[in-house]
C-alpha cells in the first residue's frame, strides 16, 4: 500500500518565514510503533531551515535547525530515521548520515537520522493529524516542499514490557584533549528485544563544548549522544537523563528549545536534564540489551578535562517483537525495506573500495597517517556489513 502522503506543493518563501503542510492518517493501529517521514524539500540554501514535526497529540520533533551549510536541496528526497546511522565511533569531524554531523554537498541526502528522534512518538495513537512546519529564518533562497509522506508501523495496543537497570560506578578521569577514553557496563537478565533505554551520566568537565560522547550496545550499533554542545558551561552533563522523550514540544522557529542536545539553552554549573541525544536512542530497539555496553568520550580540546563518577542505563524490553497490525499500518513497507537493503549494499560496495584504497597506499607510503586510515575504512566497511546485516534480518521479520 501507499504511505500517507501529501502531493501537494507548497512554496518556501525567503525567510523569515514560517510555512505549514498537512496530512491526515486513517485506519492504522492505536499504537505507534514506528515512524519514518520522507520528505521532498527543495531549497536553494539548506542551512536557513528549521523543519518540525508535530503528531495528532501535539508532539513535536525537531527534524533539522541549521544544517546543511550553503548546499542546495539535501532534502528533497530524504527518509528521516532514527536507524539511518548504526556506526559513527567518536571522535570524528563527520558523520554520514546523522543530520548534524552528515557531509553534506549538492543534492539529496537519501537518509538522515534527524535531530531529534522520531522515537518522540511511540505509543501514541497516530490516526489523525500531522503537521510539517518549515521556518526560513534568512532572506535571500527560498524553495518548495513538493510533496512528504510518513511511513507507520503500528500495533492494537501497548506490547507487555518489562524494565531492569545496570550501573557502572567506577570513576574515569577525561584528561585534557586530544584524548578518548571509554567505560563499560554489563547488562544481564533482561529481556531478548529492546523496546526502550535511557541513559543516566554523573560527567563533570569545565568546557563540555570540547566532549563528543557515543554509546555502543552489545550488537555494535552507535549512537551519538553530543558533539560539541554547551560551549563553556561547567559540569552541565553531571545528573543529565538522555531519553529521546526529552523534548516534546519546541516548534520553530526557535533560538534555543530546552531538551534538546543540540539546542537547549545551557547554564554554568546547571545539570541540562532531561535531553534528548543527538542522535536517536530508538536506534537500538529491537536488539538483544543483553551484554556489554560501552560509553565513549572523547575530550577534543587541550586545556580542560573532567571525569566520569558514574553513568546507568534503563532498559525496557518486550517478551517478543510485537506483531505489527496487518496491511495498513505497514504502509509500503517492504518497498522501503528492499531500497533500505540497496543502499546499504551500495555503502558497502564503496566502503570496501576506500579499504582498498587506503591499503594500496599504506603499501606505497607506509606512513602512520596511512595506516591510520587503513583502521578508519575497515571500520567503515564493518560498520556497512552491520548495517546491511540488519536491513536484511528487518526484511525477513516482516517477511517481505
């Protein structure tokens, strides 16, 4: 079946200015199990977007504010995901395929992981209706959203969970950069299939504008929770939840919106509580919590350091992977599993390329900057097997 979608096209003045677009869901299940939104956005200067989504019950997710740079229509044609990066280890300058960090050039980015998660969502009633706010906060390029879609996953109602938690009090000092360092947890005894995990951190530092900090679930799946946020703002970190629910309101256009990472309003010597990541915590949903989960900070600034007290996970699982609600809620999903499976295999192709590459100059140079960048692509091509390893096990599940 088709996505909900609306066809049709609605101009994007020259800032300031802000735009809205509806659609309407019927028919789906009551409970929102997933959500994924395409959009065909065309603007001649991306970086002067800010771009929400708001649910049937006022929810609001912030898809991008400010990202882009001077490129012209990255998103026209973009499917926003909260699964669209399973890799990106810290410390790195950028990320391929989360919003903030992702390389952007000319033309489409065919997905992101937006600003803040679509997980937002999750067990609200979807029928009704949604609303896409676009606000173009500078004159001079405007554009049109030709079109945009949401893709659903759905269930008749809330799946039985159940909650455990899992510490790690061992203090870790963060020297003063350039430096990395990690701390591991063990979770054991929860269930086989996550459904929900918040992150708990007791992190002092005197400049957390110089932290970028990931976690890792035992699958090997990354998620980013900040790069480069709260500029010289002590010891903001110290108490901080990370829950992808952090922020629920926030439209644009805005300055700053507490709970989000990337835009809440930090105060020296103030815990930043409750925040939503940079990326999506949802990323990890549907994975066995069970195992080692590592914490990575990396301090990327001489002159300042701090230390890790103690950090926690919540985690909620769910006896089984709930079944979806039959035909209309997964609305073309198996078109959007095979093509998430192509691109996949396409990042793989490309990144064995660059191994090779990089292989074949290491045997010429034999520099350490060069087999330096023989580790990178092998991680890259690691994380490219991972990501089409999963795209295929999400195909079979829902037997397309």
């Amino acid at each position: 079946m088709s996505p909900f979608s609306n066809l049709t096209p609605l101009a994007v003045p020259t800032g300031p200015a802000v735009v809205t677009s509806t659609l309407t869901v019927s028919g789906a299940g009551p409970y929102l199990a997933d959500v994924d939104v395409l959009s065909g956005l065309a603007h001649t200067f991306s970086a002067d977007l800010d771009v929400t989504l708001s649910s049937p019950a006022g929810t609001v997710v912030t898809l991008t504010t400010d990202n882009g740079d001077k490129f012209d229509h990255v998103f026209n044609g973009t499917l926003w995901d909260d699964d669209a990066n399973p890799g990106g280890q810290v410390p790195y300058e950028k990320n391929n395929g989360l919003v903030t960090d992702h390389p952007y050039a000319d033309g489409p980015v065919p997905t992101l992981v937006p600003e803040e998660a679509l997980g937002a969502f999750i067990g609200e009633n979807p029928n009704g209706s949604w609303t896409l706010t676009i606000s173009d906060d500078f004159a001079g390029d405007g554009g049109t959203l030709e079109n945009w879609s949401l893709h659903l996953s759905t269930l008749s109602g809330p799946p039985v969970t159940a909650s455990t938690s899992a510490v790690s009090s061992t203090p870790v000092v963060v020297p003063t950069g350039p430096a990395v360092v990690t701390s591991s947890l063990e979770v054991s005894g929860a269930g086989s299939y996550l459904a929900d995990l918040d992150l708990l951190t007791e992190l002092t530092h005197t400049f957390p504008e110089d932290l970028d900090i990931a976690l890792t679930s035992p699958g090997g799946t990354v998620v980013t929770l900040t790069t480069d946020n709260a500029k010289s703002s002590d010891n903001v970190f110290v108490g901080t939840l990370w829950d992808d629910d952090a922020s629920p309101e926030g439209q644009v256009p805005y300055v700053t919106t507490p709970g989000l990472a990337t835009d809440h309003p930090y105060l020296n010597l103030t815990a930043a509580t409750p925040l939503a990541p940079e990326e999506a915590l949802g990323a990890f949903i549907g994975e066995n919590p069970n195992g080692a989960w590592t914490l990575t900070i990396s301090d990327d600034i001489a002159g300042d350091g701090g230390t890790l007290e103690n950090w926690s996970l919540e985690v909620e699982t769910a006896a089984c992977p709930p079944p979806p609600v039959p035909a209309v809620a997964a609305v073309d999903n198996c078109g959007k599993l095979r093509a998430a499976i192509g691109k996949a295999k396409a990042r793989l192709v490309k990144a064995r390329k660059r191994l090779k590459k990089a292989k074949k100059a290491f045997a010429e140079l034999g520099t350490v900057g060069a087999e330096k960048a023989v580790k990178r692509a092998k991680g890259k091509v690691k994380g490219a097997r991972k990501a089409l390893k999963r795209a295929k096990a999400k195909a079979k599940a829902a037997g397309c």
